[in-house]
C-alpha cells in the first residue's frame, strides 16, 4: 500500500522510521517532510495545514492509508475531508479533536464522565476570571482555551502572575483566538507523565508509559518548551498504575465521547500528573506526542501498519502488538535562545558518527541548503537510542549527542534522571 504521513518534525521522522520497515508498503511519501524524513520516505512540499493541497497529493499518488502528526489539521477537519473524499486518514475528526483543541471542552468531558483531573473554572470574562483567581489564591493554574503551540498555559505561584496571565489571554489577545474563554485550574502536585494509546472508538490499546521534559534548562529549570527529551518506558506508572489508566481515564473518555455522538479514533494521548491521590489527567492531546513518540515507537516489535489500518476501519481488537522489553531514551538538541528567539541555518555535522547499532537521529528542525545540512528550528535534532536498560540507552544516547556538532547546540544533561532515581540508579547520572 501507498502511505502519506502529514508533518515534518521529529515525531514524523519517528513514524517515517517506522513505517518505512513495514513488508505492507509499497511507497511513502511525506508533506512535508524533511532532511532526516527523506532517507525513508518522498517529501513533497506541502504543508501540513493546506488540506487541499494534501488532498490532491493523496489523489495523484493513490494513497492507502494518510497518517497525520501534528494537531491543527486535525483540528481544521483533515480526516473529516478526507474520509468525504472516499480516503482513509489516521486521527480523529474535527469534532473529536476538540479534546486537544479546546481545554474547556474537554474539562466538560472529563467533569461529565467522572475522570479525574484539577477542579476548575471558565470564563469568558477576564474581570470574572481575575475575581475568581483572588478568592481561590495561588498557586493556580491558567489556560488559554483553544490551541496555543504549547505557550498558553501558565502556572503561577502568586496572584499576580496570574491575573498577568489573565489579561495576556483575554486583554492583550497574545494568544488570538485561543485566548478568548480561558480555564482556571487547581494546582497538581506530583511526577508527570504520558501515556499515549492506539484507539478505534472502541478498543483502547495503551502504549508504553513516557515521560516527557518540558523546561528547557536542567532540573526542570526555565520556560516550557515542546520538550526537551523522553524516556520510555516510564517506571513512575507501573503496570498496575497503567491498568488503573486505562480504567479510569483512557476507556471512560473514548466511551464518553462515543455517548455524545463522536467517534474517537487515533491516538488519544493523556498527559497526566501522578499525584499522592492517583493519577489526574493534566491535558489531553489528540494525536501522538512528540518527543514521546519518538521512544514509544523503537519499542513496537511489530508493523505499526496493521495497527494504524486497524484504528481506521474499528477492528483494533483483532490486532496483537508486541513490545521490546527495552528502554528507549532520546535527547533533543536544540538551537540557542529557543524557546525565545534563535537563529538558524547553522551547519550541522557528526550525525553519522552518532548513527550507531540502536541509536537513531530523528531529525526535528533541519534543511539542507546546497548539499548542506543546517539546523531550521528551535528543536534541531532527536537522539534516540534503545538498550536493554533505561541507564544502558541514556549512555547510548548522550554518547550519539557527544557525536554531533553545531553552532549553539544545547541539550539538557539529565534526561531520564527521575527515573534512574525511582529505580535507584542516581549513579548512573553522574555525566
Ligand atoms: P499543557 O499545555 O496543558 O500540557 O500544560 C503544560 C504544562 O503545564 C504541563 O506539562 C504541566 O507541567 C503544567 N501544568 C498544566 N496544568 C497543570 C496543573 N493543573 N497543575 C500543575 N501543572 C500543570
Ligand atoms: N510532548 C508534548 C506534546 O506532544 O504535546
């Protein structure tokens, strides 16, 4: 079969990856790819947004089976356009969406089918929403709506900082659109966590737990970024845990949203918080994580393909998925200065030395100009290595990293380091 993957970041060169071992294909393409994405796949340049366009690409290629990574076309109705077009796509409709691309929407879906997350409020009125943060106190929680490519939540230890975040949103429209209604949120206390699921509507198959490093400076220091390095699996959700997860979160939403009319299909990713009182789900995304993907999918022993079609067509409970009792680690680097502004088109060099047995490069933000590879992103580079052993694979992974050169190069020195501690390996840390 002929398969398009929607995208070009790291989680995309992870699919490509993936996908391109699969006996089933015959063709890959994808729009619109990058440096990395080209050794697996054609890249066409069309943007992930422009749904026509990717249509027609679909059309001209006989596409089989369209794979999407990243939220907003998903949220502008991407599957819905091409299932009307006679196409198969992997995610969830527009509709379904909803549960990534409105946070209000989905706090109704959680407060109405009992699935534990922070109490909260909305409002559309920031003079009401900065009455409700006095009364409440810090620390609090406060978020924009709609989607805000990950900068619109902030969490304040004062009330001021708080109604700052208000009036940002809702005032001064930093967010657009997004900040409009915003949801005010109790504070969570405890280790986070991902745990990202293969869906029909139906059949919930959970993947390995992961864990993802959001700040961009050592011990969780600085601003949030998209993510700075994962690990899977990830040992503060045990398999017990991981159970109760599916019980009490995962299955209750995916049958929640079958109740109320829509079909959930695709991954359904809950971003949780493992406090002292059990997991509370923090968000929900509508699609595959990234950089979690990128250490969930080097643990799939098998093709992904079938597990993909079996999303689409509701027969997820006919496929077995197997998985490597491995670790896998991956360090992103990432151009100085993001997540504020930085600069790009710096030479590149040492990937293939860092390419070794059970190592990978995703490539997250690269271009090649005259032959050249350059970095083209904050986040330039995923180095993802598997091993036996969590401690084995992040050695693995920071030696790939000691490999690969370029102007500015940062990455965080202690990925991994909350597990190793949970399993009583902070030694192993030590670089
Ligand atoms: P989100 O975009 O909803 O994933 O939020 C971004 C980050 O903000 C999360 O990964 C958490 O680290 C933090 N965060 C969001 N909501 C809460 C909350 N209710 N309590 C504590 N931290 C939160
Ligand atoms: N890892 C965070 C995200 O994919 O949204």
């Amino acid at each position: 079969m002929n398969v398009l993957i929607i995208g070009g970041g790291g989680r995309e060169h992870a699919l490509a990856w993936k996908i391109a071992q699969s006996p089933l294909v015959k063709r890959l393409y994808c729009a619109p790819g990058n440096p990395g994405i080209a050794a697996h796949a054609t890249c066409a340049p069309v943007t992930a947004t422009d749904i026509p366009g990717l249509l027609a690409l679909a059309k001209v290629h006989a596409i089989d089976l369209t794979v999407v990574g990243p939220e907003d076309p998903l949220a502008h109705g991407l599957v819905d356009q091409f299932e009307a077009a006679g196409f198969t796509a992997f995610g969830p409709s527009a509709k379904a969406a909803q549960l990534e691309a409105s946070k209000a929407f989905a706090k109704h879906i959680m407060a109405k089918y009992g699935i534990p997350t922070a109490e909260y409020a909305e409002f559309s009125n920031a003079e009401e929403a900065v009455a409700y943060v006095k009364r409440k106190g810090a620390p609090i929680v406060v978020k924009a709506d709609g989607l805000a490519a990950g900068k619109g939540v902030t969490v304040a230890s004062d009330v001021d900082a708080a109604i700052a975040a208000i009036r940002a949103a809702m005032v001064d429209h930093a967010f657009g659109q997004a900040g409009r209604r915003v949801v005010i949120e109790e504070r969570l206390v405890g280790e986070e966590a991902s745990i990202l699921a293969f869906t029909d509507g139906k059949t919930v198959v959970p993947m390995p737990p992961s864990q993802d490093h959001k700040a961009v400076f050592d011990n969780d220091e600085g601003p949030n970024t998209g993510g700075m390095g994962a690990y899977a699996p990830a040992p503060v959700v045990s398999e017990a845990l991981l159970e109760e997860i599916v019980e009490t979160v995962l299955k209750p939403c995916v049958q929640g949203m079958a109740n109320e009319g829509i079909a959930y299909r695709g991954v359904l990713y809950a971003g949780l918080m493992i406090t002292e009182s059990g997991p509370k789900v923090i968000e929900f995304n509508c699609r595959f994580g990234d950089p979690e993907t990128q250490v969930v999918l080097p643990l799939l022993q098998s093709d992904l393909v079938p597990v993909l079609a079996a999303c689409c067509d509701g027969t997820l409970d006919q496929v077995a998925l197997d998985w490597a009792p491995c670790a896998c680690a991956s360090v992103v680097m990432t151009s100085k200065g993001y997540p504020g502004p930085y600069s790009k088109g710096k030479p590149i060099e040492g990937i293939g030395a860092a390419e070794k047995e059970g190592v990978s490069v995703f490539h997250a933000g690269t271009k090649k100009t005259e032959g050249t590879l350059v970095t083209h992103g904050g986040r330039v580079l995923n180095v993802t290595a598997t091993d036996a052993t969590l401690p084995a694979a992040l050695q693995k992974a920071y030696a790939g990293v000691e490999n690969i050169t370029f102007e500015g190069a940062h990455f965080r020195r202690d990925i991994g380091r909350k597990a190793l501690e949970r399993l009583g390996m902070e030694g192993s840390a030590d670089r």
